[in-house]
C-alpha cells in the first residue's frame, strides 16, 4: 500500500481520486455492518404515508416507508442505506423484514377496525432477484390472514425494464391473484411506453420533480397529462406524489390524478401516529385543503 501511495504521489489529482474512493468504499463498509447489526438490535422501523383520494380527500392506502435510527445516532436516509444493502446483499433481510412488518401491522390495523385499503411496500431490484421473493410475501399474508389485496408493492421502471422472465412470470401470478402493482418514480427511467403494455401493473406513481415543477412549467405539466391519459386508457390508477402545496394540489384535481401523496396532507408518520389518524379521526382540516 505504502509502495502504491509513493508512486501516486507524482499526481495529486488521481491520489485525492484514490483517497475519496478508498473513504467512500470504508463508510459504505461501515454502514452495511451496522446496518447487519440494526436488524437484529430494533432499530428499524416503517413510518407510513397516506395516499388520499384527490376527490374526496379520504385516505385509501399507506405507503410504508423504512426508518432506520442508530442508538445514540441521527436517522439514515433510505437513499443513503437502500443501495448499501443492495451491493452487500443484506436487501434480502431487510426486505423480509419490510414484508412481514407490514403484514403484522395491517393485520392489527384490521382487527382493531381501522378503515384503509392497503399497504404498500417498496421492492428494490436486487431483492427480486431472490428467487423465493413472490413466495415469501405470499407466506407471510397467510401467516398473518390477509388477502392479496391488503398489501401492494412498488417497483420502479428501471427494476421493471431489468426483470428477467421469472420475475416477470411471478409478478403476473401476483397480479392474477388481485396484487395491486404501481410503477414507482413514473417518467424518470428509461421510459419506453411500450412496456406498459407488457407489464402486470395497477398504477403509476407519477414522480415528484414533475409534480414540483409542474405550476410554473408547461412541459411538466405536458407529461403529467399525457401520463394521466395514458394510465387511464389502460385502466390504471394514476397517483401524484410528493404534492407540497396547494397550487400543485389544484394541478393535480384538474388533470384527473386520481390519488394524491405529499407532504401537504400527510407525512410519512410512525404507525401510532398513523393510528391516532384513522382511529379517532384526528383530521387536519381536510376538507379546507380540498375546497
Ligand atoms: P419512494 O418509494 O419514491 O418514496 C417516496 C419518498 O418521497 C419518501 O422518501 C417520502 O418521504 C418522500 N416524500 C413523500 N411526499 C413528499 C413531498 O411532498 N415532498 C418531498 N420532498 N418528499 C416527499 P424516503 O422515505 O426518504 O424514501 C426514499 C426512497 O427510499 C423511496 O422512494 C424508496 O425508493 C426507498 N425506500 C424506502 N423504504 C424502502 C423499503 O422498505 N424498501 C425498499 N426497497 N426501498 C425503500
Ligand atoms: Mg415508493
Ligand atoms: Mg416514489
Ligand atoms: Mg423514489
């Protein structure tokens, strides 16, 4: 090493190359080893979004999102710890872990008479490459009597795009069998229409830059109607994420979405929280969001 290091010395810029990728490959190391240790030690968690009917208001769905705080440390964006599990494996526990938590807490929501279509639950690509994955979900419903309609999942396109036959082979049993299937970021892979055709889906989730950009920008707002025609034509739900204001709100009412997810109504909240919120009806002025 020491030898390697002498002999880059000579050129400063590819030395400080070397340096940032040895650091940078050291905390990813880092991460994914107390990322190991966070399975078994509690520290995950999922906090739940709300995605609301744009009509009505009314919540239908959750989307469960996973929280990852360290003792003693700052929470860890999935961003950041998503693809460090996927290039160490450990997307495999992590997403068992993801399916049975949302399995448990929709069958309690249910028992306890909470009023709520599904959950939904993110898979990453890697994760479906295990070949067991469809199987495991399906376990794991049985294990805790819920249908196939009580839980959904999101892929994004790339994840689509990349799915070999056998994937594509179990996503359409899902499908057969009522699993609703979104197609998550919607617009920002290598987006060939063509694959919708081919493609056992429910919905789209449109993604958030085109929401954001969408009341200044004629050209967003252009793809976001064209995804909302499309979607519907082929009988898809079409969902609006990341709908921060009330200006995108009314966008999003006037081109037809048909839900909507975004920090304006709702934010990702722990399941207590979430309880509170369907149970006992503590309801933010909803109606005054709407009118
Ligand atoms: P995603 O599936 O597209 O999830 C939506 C992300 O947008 C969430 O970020 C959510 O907090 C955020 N968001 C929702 N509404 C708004 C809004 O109005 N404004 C803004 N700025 N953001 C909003 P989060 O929770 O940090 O998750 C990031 C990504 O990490 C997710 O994107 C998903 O790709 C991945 N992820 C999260 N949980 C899981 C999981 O359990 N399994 C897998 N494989 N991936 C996950
Ligand atoms: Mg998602
Ligand atoms: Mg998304
Ligand atoms: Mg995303």
């Amino acid at each position: 090493v020491a030898k390697n290091r002498a002999k880059l010395e000579g050129r400063g810029g590819l030395q400080f190359f070397h340096q940032h990728l040895h650091d940078e490959l050291v905390r990813q190391h880092r991460l994914a080893e107390s990322l190991e240790l966070a399975l078994d030690n509690d520290e995950l968690s999922l906090h739940y979004q709300p995605q609301v009917s744009a009509v009505s208001g009314q919540i239908e769905n959750l989307e469960a999102l996973l929280r990852w705080t360290p003792p003693h440390g700052q929470a860890v964006s999935p961003q950041e710890f998503i693809p460090v599990a996927e290039r160490s494996g450990l997307i495999h526990r992590l997403g068992d872990w993801v399916m049975q938590e949302a399995c448990r807490q929709r069958a309690l929501w249910r028992d306890a008479g909470v009023k709520l279509e599904r959950i939904d639950i993110n898979f990453s690509g890697r994760q479906m490459g295990r070949h067991d994955v469809f199987e495991r979900l399906e376990a794991y419903l049985r294990r805790y009597g819920l249908g196939p309609r009580e839980i959904g999942i999101e892929l994004t396109e790339n994840v689509l795009i990349e799915a070999d036959a056998r994937i594509l082979e179990g996503l359409r049993s899902l499908h057969h069998r009522g699993f609703r299937i979104a197609i998550d970021d919607f617009g920002t892979g290598y987006s060939s229409l063509s694959y919708l055709k081919q493609f056992p889906v429910t919905s789209l989730k449109i993604d958030r830059s085109f929401v954001r950009d969408a009341p200044g920008q004629p050209e967003d707002r252009a793809i976001m109607e064209a995804a909302v025609f499309i979607g519907h034509r082929l009988g898809l739900e079409v969902v609006a994420e990341g709908v921060e204001n009330a200006e995108q709100l009314a966008l999003v009412r006037e081109i037809h979405c048909d839900l909507v997810q975004g920090f304006y109504f709702y934010r990702p909240m722990p399941a207590a929280a979430i309880e509170r919120l369907l149970l006992v009806g503590v309801v933010p002025s909803l109606g005054s969001l709407l009118s």
